[in-house]
DNA sequence: GCAAAAGTGTTTCTACTACACCCATGG
DNA sequence: CCATGGGTGTAGTAGAAACACTTTTGC
C-alpha cells in the first residue's frame, strides 16, 4: 500500500467484529508488535485501516474486512466516532503509527464499526504478517489494547445490545445457516443478559416468521438430536 | 479564528438542531450566501465547524452551539459520521468551503450531532454575519442544501426516533420547562408518528415518576386551562 | 349559552411469566 | 438402563387498546 493511495492519515475505520461459539461473544483482535529500545512489546488492536481515497467511510470498513477474513457480504454498521485528542497520547502508539504509515501523525479521527459474522466461517487473513485471533469479550478489560480500542468495543456491545430489540435478524449474522433453538436462545440470552424459560422462548420464537424449522435434525450428538431452523428473508 | 487554531481541514462536526413548536419539529439552518460569478446564491446549510487542535469532538459540537445560541448545556448527541467522497462534488461547496478556511480542501469527513432545544428560549447568534433560522421539518426536503445535509438531517431525525423510545426524557428536552400534558402528547405523537388516545396517554403519562404536576395551571387561553406540569430529575 | 379543549374509568384483549414432566438418543 | 439435553401446555398476571361523556373557561 503506497502513500499516495492514502486519503489522509486523519481519518480511519476500525472494525469491532463479534462471533459467537455457542457459549459466550467473541471478538476479533490483531496481534500487534512493537519494537521499542530493542525489546519487542505485544498487545492487542482492532481490525482497521487508514482511508484510501476516493473511498467511502463503509467502504473502507468493508474493505478492512475482506483484507482480514476474505470474506465478503458481512454485516456492517457504524455506530460511532473518536476523535479525543488523547487516543494518540500513548508513545507506543505514535510509534507504530508513525512505523506504519510512514508519516508524521498528530491525531486520528476514527469511525467504529460493529461486524458480526458466523464463527464457524473459516477466516483466511490474506496480509503475510496479520494474524487475528478470537478473544473472549470478557478477557478483553484484562488484554493490552492499544489506543482506546478497549472502550470501542465496549461501545460496540453497547450498540448490539439496543439494536438487537429493533432488528432481531442481527442474532442470525452469528449463528450458523441451520442452528437449534438453544443455540438461538443461548445467543439471545447472551447478548440480552438475560435467562429464558425455555418453553416461552419456543413459544417466542414460533411467532417470528422469519424462523423456520427444517426437516433436519442434529447430528453426533450424544442425546436427542435437536431440530434445526434456517432463518428466512 | 485564525487558520493555526484548526486543528485539520478534513474532519468536522455538524450539528441537527431540533425544536418543537407545540405542533411539529423544526431544524436550525443557517442562511449561505455564495458569490458566484457576480450573482448571489443563497441556500442553507447545517451550524458545524472544522475542529480545533486539541479538542474533542463532543467539545467541538457544543461549541458550535455555544458560539451559534449563546446557550450552554444543551442536549447533544453524536448519531453518525459522514464521508464519502462525494460529499464535497458540487463546486459551490467547494468554493464556499475554500473562501471560509482559506484552505484548500479534498474532502471533508464530518461527525454528525442531534441537539434539542427548547424553542420558547431566546437564541442570539453571536456571530456576526450569520443568520440562523428554525425551519418546519416537512419543508427540508424542499430546501436547498448545502453538500449532503438533506441526507444528514433526516438520518439524525431517525435517531432521535429509535431513542425516545429508549430515553423519553429526551422529550423534556423540547419542551418548555412547564408544559401541559396535550403538549407532551402532541410531541410524542410526532416524533413517534402515532396518534395516542387522550386518556390512556394521561395514564401511561401518570406512571411516569419523573413528570409531576404543579399547582399551576395555563393562562390566556380561551377556553378551560390546562393543568402544567415538569420534569423532574 | 356556546364554542373549545380539559379531564376522567371500565372493559377487553394481548403479551409475558411461572412452572414440571415425558421423549429420544448414544453409550 | 441410564445420563443428557430436547420438547411440550396451561393458568395467572400485567400492560396496552378501545371507547364517550362531563367539566371548566372565555367570549
């Protein structure tokens, strides 16, 4: 990536990207190496990218994905700015800024994303040097992270949790294409913290169109095999 | 403001003004006038600015704000940022935006913010030669605009949607600090796009711990006054 | 006394909660 | 045959919706 195809190195996107294992949210984090006065410092960040230009700011977030996972079609959201004068505060930081895009920085501006997809998808991170690894949501206070990542994706979460009331499909983004009700239910309590009756749950779900049951049952699991649903349009 | 107090051309804040008139919102616009050729186009646009060194972006919102009303301690909300590339294509924006910052300009990434205020309080802009006008929602679409703030403020009415039903005191924010119950109800109802029944709206209304009523009623008006109530906490 | 808006209760329906037992399967 | 999780129905409760008349006040 050249210089000249940068925008400016004012403005990024990063990218808070959920999955979810069955049990409990995930995120994506890079791992990150820092040589400094010749002792090598590992920490954390989020998926992102300065803007290229003549890039759109969902563009460049989708983008940042594709390099990632290789993925394409994931769902997208933007759900807030940074631009506090102190996220470029740390040394490291500006380091590895100034390592990587091979500019003077003074501050950045970024755009958040929230990305959810399918954990079962297998991720093939296409840059050489990147390697990106699921971390559990709730090690993520106890991880270095670098700039102000870690109160990003707790804003992140945040915009999951009010938006899965409005648009209930976001839950699908996670969960494979043929999942069980105690999947979905697993998913939903999780994301809602809540715990739900399993019986109302069957009766909740029985109303949600947009679910419906296949004739297909589990498999190689060592009790009843569960019936599997897709999710419709 | 001299060219050194900014901190960088390519990122700025936008600000959607909401008021409420007691029968539909209305938008803060500021009057733009182009000189182009000799002839003088006039259009609106959105209170925003570029942002200052070492200034946050909800500090740059407020004050925006400050500067535009003179008011302190608004309600303010960042809601989405902007940034495609051809945000900044028609030429008198670009023309515009170089005659103000003295600057030339790429494009411009901004971060958009809902305010609400209450409409009864007298704004005085402080600047100069700028003039700002509350203008009825439903006649923005009419109107012309500056780059793509037709699209922002629509986005930012959306916001405010999702949200009261989430936050109602937003709702207080609009109103005056006394206001009757038909007043509240005429401002749900809009914002909402419903028409609540008078009597089942006193009684969700009644429930509401933090609205209560004083020993005051509405005067001057010709018929049986209405009861005030406010906000409290 | 009339025009104009304020204020007030009851019934119905719907959506959510709580709760316990039998079923199918693999080992 | 037993351990494990899958699947099902009913009764009670609380919140939302429908609906019409009397009251106060200024003119």
């Amino acid at each position: 990536m050249s210089n000249q195809n940068l925008y400016n190195p004012h403005v990024s996107v990063d990218c808070v990207v959920f999955g979810f294992d069955g049990e409990q949210l995930k995120v994506l984090l890079i791992e990150r190496s820092i040589n400094e006065q010749n002792e090598l410092y590992n920490d954390k960040k989020l998926p992102g990218s300065i803007i290229l230009n003549d890039e759109d700011l969902d563009e460049a977030a989708s983008r940042v994905l594709t390099e990632l996972t290789g993925l394409k079609n994931i769902y997208l959201s933007q759900f807030r700015s940074f631009g506090g004068p102190d996220r470029t505060k740390n040394p490291r930081d500006i380091l590895w800024l100034e390592n990587t895009t091979q500019l003077k920085i003074g501050r950045i501006v970024t755009v958040a994303y929230v990305a959810l997809i399918k954990i079962d998808r297998k991720i093939q991170v296409k840059n050489d040097n990147t390697q990106a690894n699921w971390c559990n949501l709730n090690e993520v206070a106890t991880m270095n992270l670098a700039f102000d990542h870690a109160k990003i994706i707790n804003k992140g979460l945040e915009y999951i949790r009010h938006n899965l009331d409005i648009e209930p499909h976001l839950l699908f983004e996670l969960l494979p294409r043929k999942f069980t009700i105690s999947q979905l239910r697993s998913l939903y309590d999780t994301v809602h913290q809540t715990t739900s009756d399993v019986r109302n749950f069957h009766k909740k779900v029985a109303q949600w169109t947009y679910v419906v049951a296949l004739d297909e049952v589990e498999e190689g699991v060592p009790h009843r095999a569960a019936r599997l649903y897709k999710y419709k349009k």
